[in-house]
C-alpha cells in the first residue's frame, strides 16, 4: 500500500488512539505509569500497527482480484 494515502493513514491514526486508549485506561484503573507498563504499551502498539499492516495489503490484494464497486465494496472488504 506504498503511496496510497488513505491505506497509509489507517496505520498512521491507530497508533496515537492505540496509545491513547491504553493510557486512559490505566487511569481509570489506577495504574501509575512505570516503566514496565510502558513496555508493555511499546510491546503491544508494535504488534497493533503490524496487525493493521497485515489488514491492509489483505485488502489491498482482494482489491486486485475483484474489481470494486458500489454494490460490492463492502463484501471485499
């Protein structure tokens, strides 16, 4: 998904809200945040934007073999 700025920006807005969620839920559970939840935080945003990388190539390949449409846009989703 190289140069294709919609796919890109589905990566690039999941990480900042990822972080974001994970912080506000420390605070509702009253967790300070230390190094190892930091970590943590670190650990799992990586794994987050892999996964989100993964998605996107996925449709990007279904996008190749099935012409979109309006009608089917959302079944090759």
């Amino acid at each position: 998904f190289l140069f294709h700025l919609r796919s890109s920006l589905v990566v690039i807005v999941s990480l900042p809200v990822g972080i974001l969620a994970a912080f506000v839920v420390m605070h509702a559970q009253g967790i300070n945040a230390n190094i190892m939840s930091l970590g943590g935080i670190a650990i799992a945003s990586g794994a987050m934007v892999d996964g989100a990388i993964v998605m996107i190539e996925n449709v990007h390949i279904h996008m190749e073999r099935t012409p979109l449409t309006p009608e089917n846009r959302w079944a090759v989703m």
